[in-house]
C-alpha cells in the first residue's frame, strides 16, 4: 500500500463543470429582469444581498474561525454612510459602494481591539460594538433618533430603472465578492486561513501571520457585509437604526451558514438559496417563523454541525467550486485498504475464535 | 453628586448580580452562554406569572422558580451544551444564540410586546426608601439587590474553595481528563456547576423584574450589561465582577449626567475602555476570574 503514491486533486470534472455552470447562471440571471416580473426583481436582488451575508459571515467564522454576533453593526453602517454620503452631493448609486469601502477602513481600527479577544468574547465584544455604534448613529441629526431618514435622492430615477439597476449592482457585488473570496481561499492566504482556523499555535509557529491574515478577512467581511448593507437600503429607502442594527441579520447569517454548511465554499451560498424559500414560503408566519428559524440553528449545530453541504460532500465525495487540495488514493489502493482488508480481518479473527 | 455615585453603586449590585451567572460558566466551563440574559428574563416572566395568575408573592415565587432554574441548568449542560462543546469552541456560541432567539420568541408569543413589571406585587418594597444623611434617599429595594449580590458572590467563592463538591468544579474545569483520573465525575460537577450558575441567573432575573420593566426581548441587553461587568471586573476573584458591575453602573450614571441618552453609552464605552487597558496589559480579564481562589488554594 506504501508504494501506492496519493493522488493531490483540486479540479475535478465535476467542478470545472460547476464552474462553467456558474457562469452560465450568472450569465443567465443577467439577462433575467427582462423576462421578470417587477416583484420577482425585487426578491431576486434580496437572495443576492443574502448570499453576500452568508458568504461573509461565513468566510469569518467557517473560514476564519471567528463567530461574531455583532455583523449587523456593518450592514448598518453600510447603510448609514450611504445615506450620508447621498446627503452631502455623491451620486446614490456610486455612494451605495464608496460607503462600503468606508466601512471597511472604518473595520480596521476596530479589528485592532476585537481580534485580541477569543471565541465567546469576540462574538459578544462584537455585539457590545454594534451596540455602541447603533446608539451613535442615532445621536446623528441627519437621522433623527430611530425615527429614521431616507435615501431621497434616489427619487430622481424612475421605478424600473432604480429596480433594475440595484438588481444588477447587487448580482455584480455578489459574484466580485465571491469571486475575491473564492480567489483568496485558493492561494496562499487561503492555506492560511485554514491553518489558522484549525490550531492557531501551530500555525503561527510554522510562519503563518495569524494576525494579518485574520485582519484581512475581517475587513473584507465587514466590506461585504457594508455593501449589503448599502444595497438593502436602496431597495427599501428608508432608513430606520433600530432595522439595520438589530442582531436578526447576524441571526440570519448564522442560520444560513450553519444549515448550508459553515466553512464550506458552496455551503452558504446553499444555506442563502435555503433561507430565501423558507422566508418566502414562512415569513408571514411571523413570531413562529423565527421560533423556527432559532431551533433549526439550535438543532443543526447539535447534530449536523456541517450542515447539508458538508455532510453531504463528505458522504458523497461531491466538490463543487474546491477551494483546497484533497489528497486521495487511487482508486485501486481504495479497494484494498478498504473493501479486501476488513473481510480478511474478519476472517482471520473467525479463525482465532 | 454623591448622592449619584451611592445610586450607582447600588445599581452595580445588580450588574454583579447578572454577571455573577455569566462569568461563573465562562470560568467553569469556558462557555460564554449567550442565552444568558434571555433566561433570565424568562425566570422574570416565570415570577410574572406566579404573581399575576395564583396571586404568589414574587419572594415565594422564588422557592418555586430557582429549582426550576437549577433542573434549566442541569439540562441545558447535559442536552446542549457538552453536546456541543464536544465540536470545538465555535458551536457553543451558535447553540446557545440559537437557543435565545427560541427562549425571546417564545416568550414573545406567550405574554406579546406588552412591558411588565414585578414591581406592582411586591408592596411598597418597590419605593420604600432610607433617608441617609445628606439628604439622601437610598431605595431599600437597591439594598437588599446588593446585599444579595454580595453575599452570593462570596457564597460562590466559599462553595469554591471549601467544600468538596466547589473543589471537584475547580478541579474539573482546570483539566477534566486529570480530575476524571482522580475519581472526579466530570460530567456530573459540570451539569452542578451549571445549575448553580442558573439559580444566580434566576435571582437576577427576579431582581430584574421588581427593579424595571422587562419584556420578550429585554435579555439581550441583559446579556451585554452581564459581560460589560464581567470584562470591566477583569482578573481577580468573583469580586472582581461586583467591581465590574459598579464601574459599568458608575459609568452610565455618568453618560447620562453628559447626554440625554448617554447612559448606555457610558456603559459601552467603559467597557471598551476596560477592554483597552486590559489588552494592553495583557491581564487575564474574564478568563482570569475565580482564578485567584484556584491559586491559593493550591
């Protein structure tokens, strides 16, 4: 069996399949207002906002290690800066995405502080942050308390066009995020990350700068999570502190990352598509759609911590969009250590007996 | 302005008090339960309930509530919370979150957005106040919250070092695989530790009740103003946490005086500074609390 050499897979056929099927989807929903109707438009661009949260969190916690239950704090901030930038003059649509770059240099300073803390601190410091922050904006004239303001200088655009245009910024952010994500988890800092996440200790012994390289994914989180935050404000224009900053969108990114699988590439995107169908079919029930949505994580991080998509790729061997190497052996030494092996044990062991 | 300092005094009693629950399970089971404040409000509608249907003071309601807290505690480590520990540092944090957003929504849909109080069924104990010189009036309500925290807190600190059971928790929580080697039931001194952890959190939420107004979804700012005062405490003994408390008490009082809503503010802000000085000494902070009874005792 020694002399059997493994074999080091990354692409297979099946994902330069997925890869080429990708595109042509995102190709596809592309050219897809145009057959859609104005409200299929509308919740479309809303799934697109949702995987942007769950592919962020995700990169965070799955990828990272870091759960944080204080994410809101950028979607708010996405928001908030959008609407003061509009304010002073910029462009609606170019300040929806000069606010997020705002909020991901605002990140850095807090990174400075939240990264020394570990596990459970970090997530609840993080909440403390959003807290903080959320008390802040609300101190700012512009917005009034929790009265809130509005994104009106979007007014100018007429109804289909404001649409269809949020519809394509937000399909062109999700995949460029996605695909700085996907980029950045297959080179060297993706290595990285993985090291990291799995023992800290050993991967900074080793040469790995833990750091930075956390630091590096908090701020691109809080990027992403800034534009989501900018592009959820377009489409419902007004713009409440208490919406933006209420702790239900990390729950939601904690729901959709732990079903579709936290630290898989395709997991989050699957838990997103999920979480979509599930407000859809059950958001009108209200109080007992988040009962629901709670004891789903609560049942999914006791039994299934790899949610759908990592249970499943383990049984089935499935990978998608890979993002790391895979040392396998080939088929026939398979067959040997694992079909031929074990009855030659059993028999050996019927014999003692 | 004296008068202000002493009423955040008193106020940080009750901060050490919610704390109490939370730091205790960091330091024994290195869980940071983020339903924490969501139990204890749901201990403050168990009262509620007592009080309003079956007329039951909220002070006897205790002698029903707190066990029922205990047997929460005893479960939530034994279905949940060993269950996940066992994945890693991560999945307690979602398991528990999880189990908030359940415990707040139920709650919501039980009792709806209505705030209550316990206030109304506890006489006039609500408003009673002493008169202290300097024409001072300190709620006796206040008080007695202290009081309990105080001796709670230094209730803990003796169940930790001298009885056998305190020392099979610290014992435990120091190295499992080494206590379990000396005869020490692991599983058993943690699912304690987490009742004991329960029954503080029960205590709070009753406090809670009588001293303000709470409703569904009041335990998420009880969660942050507990780990505020865990934080602030920092290394040290559980009395660090009574520190805590008051610091964070102290400094809201304080943002209130600067800015209408400065109060929660001043909290925040206090903490992020404690957080500050702490990081750059490189203390031990929540990790380090009721370690320093560990260390003279061995």
């Amino acid at each position: 069996m020694s002399a059997v050499a493994p074999l080091i897979e990354r692409g297979t056929a099946t994902s330069r399949i997925a890869a080429i099927a990708a595109a042509l989807i995102i190709a596809l929903l592309a050219i897809a207002p145009q057959f859609l109707s104005a409200g299929a438009v509308d919740r479309i661009t809303a799934l697109f906002i949702y995987v942007i949260l769950a592919a962020m969190w995700n990169a965070l916690a799955g990828f990272g290690g870091l759960v944080s239950v204080g994410q809101q704090v950028f979607f708010g901030l996405g928001a908030y800066f959008s609407i003061r930038l509009a304010n002073a003059g910029l462009n609606p649509f170019v300040a929806l995405f000069v606010s997020a770059i705002v909020v991901g240099a605002a990140s850095w300073p807090i990174s400075l502080f939240m990264l020394r803390l570990k596990n459970g601190e970090f997530a609840i410091g993080m909440w403390v942050i959003a807290a903080l922050t959320h008390l802040l904006v609300n101190l700012d004239r512009l917005v009034q308390g929790e009265t809130g303001t509005s994104l009106i200088s979007l007014n100018v655009y007429d109804a289909s066009t404001r649409r269809v245009t949020i519809y394509w910024l937000a399909l062109a952010s999700m995949t460029a995020l996605l695909a700085v994500l996907f980029g950045l988890l297959r080179g060297s800092t993706g290595a990285a990350i993985r090291a990291i996440r799995d023992n800290e200790d050993a991967a900074a012994s080793i040469g790995v700068r833990v750091t930075g390289t956390k630091r590096l994914l908090f701020v691109l989180a809080a990027f992403g999570i800034g534009i989501a935050g900018a592009l959820w404000l377009a489409t419902s224009i007004t713009f409440q502190p208490k919406t933006y900053f209420n702790v239900q969108w990390t729950a939601y990114m904690i729901f959709m990352v732990l079903v579709g699988g936290i630290g898989t590439f395709e997991g989050a995107i699957l838990g997103a598509l999920l979480f979509f169908l599930i407000e859809t079919w059950f958001g009108s029930a209200g109080v007992w759609y988040l009962i629901g949505l709670g004891a789903t994580a609560l049942v999914f991080s006791l039994l299934l911590p790899r949610g759908l998509w990592g249970t499943l790729e383990e049984r089935f061997g499935w990978r998608l969009l890979p993002v790391g190497y895979r040392v396998r052996l080939p088929i026939n030494a398979t067959d040997t250590t694992g079909e031929i092996a074990s009855p030659v044990q059993t028999t050996t062991s019927r014999e003692k007996a | 302005m004296s008068n202000q300092i002493i009423q955040g005094i008193l106020l940080g009693g009750y901060y050490a008090l919610i704390a109490c629950g939370l730091s205790f399970m960091f330091s024994v089971m290195r869980i940071i339960n983020l339903a924490h404040g969501s139990l204890a409000v749901l201990s403050a509608f168990a009262l509620w309930l007592l009080a309003s249907r079956f007329h039951i003071s909220p002070f006897l309601g205790l002698l029903i509530v707190l066990p029922l807290m205990a047997a929460i505690g005893w479960a939530l480590q034994r279905f949940l919370l060993e269950r996940s520990a066992r994945g890693g540092a991560l999945l307690p944090i979602l398991t528990t979150f999880g189990l908030a957003i359940v415990i707040d929504n139920l709650l919501f849909e039980q009792f709806g957005a209505d705030t209550r109080s316990l206030a109304p069924f506890i006489g006039s104990l609500s408003y009673d106040s002493w008169e202290w010189p300097g024409n001072i009036y300190v709620g006796k309500l206040a008080v007695i919250i202290f009081m309990t925290a105080v001796v709670l807190l230094g209730g803990l600190q003796l169940f930790l070092t001298h009885t056998g059971l305190g020392r099979s928790i610290r014992a435990t929580s120091a190295d499992p695989d080494t206590a379990g080697l000396v005869g020490v039931d692991a599983r058993r001194a943690m699912a304690v530790a987490a009742a004991i952890a329960m029954v503080t959190v029960g205590l709070a939420g009753a406090f809670l009740g009588m001293r303000a107004t709470f409703d569904p979804y009041a335990g998420a700012p009880q969660l942050l103003f507990a780990f505020e005062a865990a934080v602030i405490g920092g290394a040290g003994s559980l009395w660090g946490t009574l520190i805590g408390g008051i610091v964070l008490a102290l400094a809201q009082t304080l943002g209130a005086q600067v800015h209408p809503q400065g109060f929660l503010i001043g909290g925040h802000v206090a903490f992020l500074i404690a957080l500050f000085i702490r990081l750059s000494a490189s203390g031990l902070g929540l990790r380090g609390l009721l370690r320093l009874p560990a260390r003279k005792a061995s």
